[in-house]
C-alpha cells in the first residue's frame, strides 16, 4: 500500500498549552480516515496542524507526506504537494468572486495558469453536481452564502483543486438532508479516483451515507484512544464518547 500521511507521536501547542499529546496516524493512498471526538478534543488542530496553520506549534514529533519531512514546510508549500483543507467554519472574502478564487488557487497549487476553457468547463460541471446555480461563480466567496451553499462551494473548491489528500472539518449543522447528500455525495465522486484519500472530522454519519470508512479514530483529550472500523461509528452514535 503506498504511503501518503504519516503524522508520528505529533505534539501540538497553542502559546504555552499542549493541544495534541502524540498523535501517531498513517493514511494510504485511497483511504477514508474519520475523526470522531467530543468538542474540545483536538480534531481541528490536527487538521489545522497537517495543513501548517501557524498558530499550531508542533513541540514534538513529525509529519511525513509522500516520506518526506513536511514538518517545517509552509501551507503554501503543502498546498503544491497536494493537501488541501476545508474549514469548519470558512471565511467571507468580500470582493473577490468564487471563480476567480477558484481559479488563482489553482493556478497557485498547480504553478501554472489552467487554460480557461478547459477551467470554464470543469467549473460548470462541477456546480451542476453540486446543485449550485451559475449566478454562484459571480458572488463573492462566501459573501451571503447560506450554510449549505458554504460547503458545497469549499467541495467545489476541493474538487477543482484536486488534491491527493482532502482534510475535511465538517460542521454537520445547519445542512438539510439534501445539503447533507450533496456534500457526501462529492466527497464520494471525488473518491472515485483511486489514489485519492480523505481525512474527515463528524459527528454523525449521515455524511458517510455513500462513503466506506476505512478507519474510524477516537481522540480524547489530544491522543487518539481508539482506531476501528465503520462500526465504532454506530457505537459512538449509541453509547457516546463516556466510555472511550
Ligand atoms: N487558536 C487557538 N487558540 C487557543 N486555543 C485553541 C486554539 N485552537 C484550539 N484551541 C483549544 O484546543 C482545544 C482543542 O480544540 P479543537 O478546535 O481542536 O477541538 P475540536 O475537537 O475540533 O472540537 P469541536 O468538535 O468543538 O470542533 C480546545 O480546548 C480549544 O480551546
Ligand atoms: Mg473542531
């Protein structure tokens, strides 16, 4: 199986408090990884952490991507290698219209100027998929957007960056049952590719509808307790985070 992320005994600190107390996690190629936890556990700060946010200092340990050294390497850099983020709560950039965000971005993790035809296209495709009107590409990135149309524009954004690795913080609140569909079932076209893995943060399953967990991690407090399959989903969703 070939290796993608390796993140070894990752210890994580925010000014002076430690967050992540060694995190040990190995993600393939192809692999669905999903992260489950109560609030506060430390979900985001790994995933903030993987993709470089400098408020998360890394005290100890190492992140690895493709076997080599990322753990000093900037977002930007990540970015280049193939890593991208979704937000659990994404920001408004005011002035700045959704295609031509999605345009540059590419632009800048693929170093080169996509041809705008053939960037026209996919954009188009892509946001018939995602249920979301044309008029979409000329507002302002995510300037008014309801909570549905956020994350289907930042699975939009993921689908034309297309990264080989997707960490996705998803809010699971406020998405109505189609929303909720839509989403998964982009995260599903965007693991139709193979080589393609996923790093995922929810609470509930119902975004997993179409999607097969390879592994289900439990973090607590900053360490991840428990590593399991798809089922470890239903026993959290009966029992809850008390026994972990
Ligand atoms: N930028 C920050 N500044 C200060 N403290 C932070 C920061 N980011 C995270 N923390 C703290 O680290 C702990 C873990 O936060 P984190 O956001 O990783 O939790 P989470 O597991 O994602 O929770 P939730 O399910 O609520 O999203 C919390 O106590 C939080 O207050
Ligand atoms: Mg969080």
């Amino acid at each position: 199986m070939d290796n993608l992320l390796k993140v070894e005994d990752l210890h994580v600190k925010v000014g002076d408090r430690e967050i992540l107390k060694g995190i040990d996690l190995v993600v393939n190629k192809g692999e669905v990884h999903v992260i489950m936890g109560s609030n506060g556990s430390g979900k985001s700060t790994l995933m903030n952490t993987i993709m470089a946010n400098p408020v998360y200092k890394v005290s100890q340990g190492k992140i690895y991507f493709e076997d080599e050294d990322i753990t000093e390497e900037s977002v930007d850099k990540r970015a280049r290698r193939g890593i991208f983020m979704s937000f659990q709560s994404p920001d408004e950039i005011p002035g700045v219209k959704l295609n031509d965000f999605l345009r540059i971005s590419k632009e800048q993790v693929e170093g080169k100027k996509p041809s705008i035809l053939a960037f026209n296209k996919q954009l188009q495709r892509e946001m018939e998929d995602l249920n979301l009107s044309e008029d979409y590409a000329q507002r302002y990135v995510n300037v008014g957007f309801s909570g549905g149309e956020r994350k289907k524009s930042e699975i939009l954004q993921m689908k034309i960056l297309d990264p080989k690795l997707a960490l996705l913080d998803e809010t699971d609140s406020g998405l109505d049952v189609d929303a909720v569909r839509i989403v998964s079932n982009g995260i599903r076209d965007f693991l139709e590719n193979e080589e393609k893995s996923v790093i995922i943060i929810t609470h509930h399953r119902e975004l997993l509808q179409n999607i097969k967990a390879d592994y289900v991690h439990i973090l607590k407090d900053g360490k991840i307790l428990q590593t399991g399959d798809d089922s470890l989903m239903d026993k959290i969703e009966k029992e809850g985070y008390e026994w972990v």
